[in-house]
C-alpha cells in the first residue's frame, strides 16, 4: 500500500473539526440531526447536545440510512446527517440508496480526517485517494462539495437549510487526537426525548 | 424456474401495509415478495426504498420512527446475515420493524451457498433480539404478518414472520 496523500504539515493546516461541528449547527432552528459513531458524535455532542440530535454509540455503516429513513417521513423539515470518513466508508452503498430516493430535505456531511480516530487513527480509505464526494456525485446527490475552509462551512450551513437536496459534503478535517464529549449513553433515552421534541405527546401514543 | 408466486398473500400483505398505517417499504428483491413489491410500487402514498444491502433497510426503519413513520423490511433470508450487528440499533434503543422474510436455504433448495444462511436465519435473529414467527402454509401468512406489525409497534421491539420456502415453492433452474 502506498504512503498517504496528504503530507504531515498539510494535515496540520487544515480545519478543526469542532470548530467546524460548531459553525455547522450554529443557529441550528428546527435542524434534525444525525450523528454518526465515535468522533462526529462527540464533535455534536461538544457544539451543544440538543433532543433533536441522535447520536449514535454503534451501528456503524447505518447514520445516512437513518437520516434517508427521518427525511422520508419528515418532509417538511431539514435533516442532516453528520459523519465520519470510515463511518460512511462502511455504508457507502447507502449513497446509492439515497441517489436515488432523492429526498430533496437530506443532507450528508462527512467529516474526513482520513483516520479511523477512535481505534489508534489508522489511516481510511480516503487517506489513499478515495474520493467519497465523486462518489456521491455519482451517485445523483444534487449538490456535491469538498470544503478546505471556514468560509465554505459558513455556505454549507445556509445550503443545508434552503439548497434542494440530497447535499453531500466532503469537509476535510485535521487528525486531532480531542478530548471525548459524550452525549447520553441511553438509546430509548435519546430515541424518546427526539421523538417527544418532534412530534410531541404523540411520541407515546402512537401504535 | 420459479412457481409463480401467488398474489392471494402478497395482496392481503398489501391491505395490512395500508390498514396498519406504515409509510415506508424498504426492500432487497426477492422472487417471493415480486408480487408484493410491485403493489407497493404502484401506491404513490407508500415510501417504496430501495436498498442496496438488508442493513441499510434496519437503519433506515430507526430513522422513519424517530420520524414517526411506521416501516416494514421485505428481503429473502440470506438477507439477515447482512443486517446482523445493525439489528444492535433496534434492541438497545426499542425501535420498532416488522421485517417479513421469504426463505432459502430450506425445504428442496438445489444451491448448496444458501443453505448455511437459510440454517441460521432463525437463530440469528433471535439472538439479536428479534421475535420470530414462521409461516407454512399459505393461509397463515396474513394473520401472522399482522401479529409481526401489531406486536412490533405496540411492543416497541423488532419482529420478523419467515415465509417457508415450501409454500413459495423452490426455485430449481433445472426447467
């Protein structure tokens, strides 16, 4: 296997992924969220835990599934999924699956340290030129973009709440060993308090 | 060849899609459920998703309740093996899915590669949580696919009903 893309000092230089998360979910209104395992979830988590964020702890593959599935049956609100490089790596196929559904309400937003942070930072496949943005655009997202600055997440945010989708964005982020920011271990905890913000007393009457 | 499957059940399946109020129909084809998936394709009121692996159908299920939308999983058994690790979702955070099964890998398959899955699928899903029930004959299908819906959204759990491969007829490729 050859050496990695990026060089040690480029990788320096790029953006911070919490201060990315942050500038994301600023203003976030009635923004839903998806937060894809180990560090996109404590990136969420760190810009502020909020009931209308699901953060996962496992189901690895499944975040852009999940955000398809909460998009679906929310038409009328604005959905994103926040995830990492290896998260998406392992439910790449759900790109297809979101291509073609084309809800016009989703948008993906990848993270991309090209490491696996959570188990040692070995390098992912995007490390070694995999291109996950070509691939969304491949796969019909209407809007595909690869972001390298600040002023890029400032018109992502706007994007994801007014652009037609599907959105795909590749943001690629500095390998930084953070501190974690966990959010509320509990899933029927966090599955409750969603659904209670969202659709409110009959979150528990429905059957 | 495969028996042409009959579309008695895959109607009825459909009316209890549309009297139990679920939204979305998530689907890995299969010869079995052929029937059932064009009459989902054809209600412009169902959300028909097409998947490209049985896992994204289990992520795509927590999604729409976390929405509120009920869901229902259509795939053939060698399916359940790819959904594993992901049915951890539904059973440490009580989504409910009725996932409704045509099985392979039993009575007179001529592939041998289905078989280990076919064996397993049962066991599989029961240790990751999942009520299983197992239909035989045809007129089983519809009361028991009712009772995987109800039981799943008014227990809060995920639930499946195994189409036996008997009743769908076994696919030979030897006419």
């Amino acid at each position: 296997m050859s050496a990695p893309v990026t060089t040690r000092s480029e990788m320096d230089q790029r953006l911070k992924r919490r201060e990315v998360a942050k500038a994301l979910l600023a203003d976030r209104g009635d923004l839903l969220v998806v937060a894809g395992l180990g560090s996109a979830a404590w990136d969420v988590t760190a810009a502020g835990d909020h009931p209308l964020t699901f953060p996962l702890w496992g189901a690895m593959g499944g975040a852009p599934a999940i955000g398809l599935g909460l998009a679906i049956a929310q038409p009328d609100r604005r959905v994103v999924v926040v995830t990492g490089d290896g998260e998406l790596l392992m439910g790449m196929g759900s790109l297809a699956t979101i291509g073609i559904a084309r809800p016009g309400n989703l948008s993906v937003v990848v993270l991309d340290n090209e490491r696996y942070g959570e188990t040692g930072m070995q390098e992912s496949h995007t490390a070694h030129g995999v291109d996950l943005a070509a691939v969304a655009a491949a796969c019909g997202f209407h809007k595909v973009s690869t972001i390298t600055a600040m002023q890029q997440v400032e018109q992502l945010r706007a994007d994801m709440h007014s652009v037609q989708g599907p959105l795909f964005a590749q943001i690629k982020i500095a390998a930084e060993n953070l501190p974690l920011t966990l959010p509320p271990r509990d899933g029927t905890h966090l599955k409750n308090r969603f659904r209670e913000a969202l659709l409110g007393d009959k979150a528990h009457f429905q059957r | 060849m495969t028996s042409a499957p009959s579309t008695h059940w895959s109607e009825s399946l459909y009316r209890l899609i549309k009297a139990q109020k679920v939204r979305q129909v998530s689907v890995v084809p299969d010869a079995g459920h052929s029937a059932l998936i064009r009459l989902c394709e054809a209600d412009r009121d169902l959300q028909l998703v097409r998947l490209t692996t049985e896992e994204e159908g289990i992520a795509l299920a927590a999604g729409a309740w976390l929405g509120g939308d009920k869901s229902v999983l259509l795939m053939q058994s060698s399916g359940v093996g790819n959904c594993i690790n992901m049915l951890s979702l539904l059973s440490v955070c009580q989504f409910p899915l009725a996932m409704w099964i045509t099985m392979r890998g039993d009575w007179a398959e001529f592939n041998p590669w289905q078989v280990p899955m076919g064996r397993a699928t049962k066991n599989v899903l029961e240790e990751m949580g999942v009520l299983v029930s197992r239909a035989e004959r045809e007129d089983e299908i519809a009361p028991l696919a009712e009772g995987t819906l109800r039981m799943a959204y008014n227990t809060l759990r995920p639930t499946a009903l195994l189409i036996g491969q008997r009743l769908l007829g076994a696919k030979t490729f030897e006419d």
